[in-house]
C-alpha cells in the first residue's frame, strides 16, 4: 500500500467518481482505476459499489476512508515539519474565522504572514462563530477565530484581540438614552449563532432584559447587512466597532452611547484541547499571538 493509491482511494470516495477524481488529480481514468484496483487487491476486499457513473464506498472502503484521511494529513505534516526543520515554511493553508475577524481582522494578519513567508497561501473560510467551533471539532478546519467561547473540554480558546460591541443609528434617529430606552427601541441584529448577537443579549440579560423581550425588527446574516440597515434607518445596529470605523469616520452611522452598554470582547483562536497543529499553522497561531502584525496597521 502506497500514499499514491491512498490519495485517489480518498478523491475517489470523496466526489463519488472515478472520472471526477481523474480530473481533479490530472491523471487518466485507466490510471486511477489501476490504483484502486491494486488496492483492492493488495487488502483483498472490494472498496467501492459502482452504480453508472456513480462510485460508492463498501462497507470495507468505510472502514479505510477514515485512516486513509489521516494518513495523507500525517504525510503533509510530516512534510512540513521537515521543511521547517531546514528553515523553509511553504504550503497551502485553510483557516476559519467568524464575520468581524473573517472581515477586519485576519486579512491584514494574514497579509502580514505571507509577507513574512512568501512560500505560503492561505483560504480563509468565514462563518458564524458557532459553525466556525462546530468545524474545528469535526476536524475540518485545525483552528478558527471567534468571537465567543463554548464550554467544552474538547477545545482551547486563546485570546487575541479585544473588541467592542455597540449601538450604532442613521442621522434621523433619535438618540436612545438608556438600556430601559434600548430595549424598546427597533434594533438590527446577526443571526443566532454569531458571536456578536450572543455576547449583546449575555449583557442585556445581566442588566435584567431578556433577550426574547427585545425589539428585533431584522435578522441579518453578515455584519455589512446590518450596516446597511442601519445607515437607511430601519433601525439601531448592534455592531462591532471595528466593522464601523469608515462609517463613523465619515458620518453615515453615529454612535450611540449609552453608560450601561460598554460591551468589551476578546476574539479567540479555537483548536481542538489535544491536537497537534501543522508546522505553519502553528506558526501562525504564535504570530497572532506575537502582536506584531499589528503595529504595521497602528501606524498607518
């Protein structure tokens, strides 16, 4: 059994088609069906049902589909790891993070990683903060940055950035004086599950207003839908100030203040309690920490 057969074992089991993984490795469909076959003939069960076009993994091929997966994740770490022995940090990385990181924050990190080590190249996948958490535990991504925290002892959340949530309103609204005020006030919010939207209602709820008892008149899906609203005056934005700092430096949102709403935050970088990240994820991750990237932005 070579890593070669296990590569087009897992492309095959994962688009369902030999032809499809054909395309996707840039080989010919005779050759991938060589390496399953000799496979197959090596364990001496058959790994996949074929039904037309169509591939399905046997029982058996179940079974190997899952150690082949962290087979070919070993191979890469090892690979890696060697590379950064000898100095050199290169790859293609996948990172996850939550709206106001995946938006404002992580870009300029990144820019300032990949400027450090040009060999690497990162896709960034954003999310809420609850499907980012529920990707890092199913394995799919090995760290994303949110904006909440979850109870779990399967996971290590570590701050790296402090942020603040507020009240944000078009010209033509008036100004909300207090939290009684607030919680009858038409307010645009993230969807359940953000980060954002999770930490506001933790706060209402310590002031004594339950989160069911405010006035939500629209549930967004990104922090840019929310600004909008905002700034056309369906009603109050709860908002990250770092999403913001355009639209209040230019006038077309202004800031409502109010002394019971000072909703400071940390953003976290979540990975699993007991796994080993990659070599340049690693990295990465002490870079965050580090700080560095951003006095490059402080100063600009």
């Amino acid at each position: 059994m070579d890593i070669k057969q296990l590569e087009v074992f897992v492309n095959v089991a994962k688009l369902n088609s030999f032809t499809k993984a054909a395309e996707e490795l840039n080989l010919s469909q005779p050759t991938i069906s060589l390496h399953v076959q000799n496979l197959e003939k090596e364990l001496g069960v058959k790994l996949f049902d074929r039904e037309g076009r169509k591939a399905s993994l046997t029982p058996p091929g179940k079974v190997l589909y899952k150690y082949a997966v962290e087979i070919i994740k070993l191979k890469k770490k090892a690979l890696l790891a060697v590379k950064e022995f000898l100095g050199k940090i290169e790859g293609e990385f996948l990172i996850g993070a939550s709206t106001v990181p995946g938006e404002y924050i992580l870009p300029r990190a990144i820019a300032s990683f990949v400027n450090s080590y040009p060999d690497t190249r990162f896709s960034l996948k954003v999310s809420d903060s609850e499907g980012i958490i529920n990707e890092v535990l199913g394995e799919n991504l090995e760290i994303g940055a949110v904006g909440s925290k979850r109870d779990s002892e399967r996971l290590t959340f570590t701050p790296f950035y402090e942020d603040e949530i507020i009240l944000v309103r078009n010209e033509r609204l008036p100004e909300i004086k207090n939290h009684e005020e607030l919680s009858r006030a038409p307010l645009i919010m993230r969807e359940k599950g953000s980060g954002t939207r999770k930490i506001f209602e933790e706060h209402m709820q310590k002031l004594g207003i339950s989160p069911k008892n405010l006035n939500v008149v629209a549930e967004l899906g990104s922090t840019t839908a929310v600004k909008e609203a905002s700034k056309s005056g369906l009603g109050y934005g709860i908002v990250s100030n770092l999403a913001v700092e355009e639209e209040l430096s230019s006038g077309k949102l202004i800031r409502n203040s109010i002394d019971s709403l000072k909703i400071k935050r940390q953003f976290y970088m979540v990975k699993k309690r007991h796994k080993t990240l990659s070599p340049a994820i690693s990295l990465f991750m002490e870079f965050i920490k580090d700080k560095k990237w951003q006095s490059q932005d402080d100063g600009k």
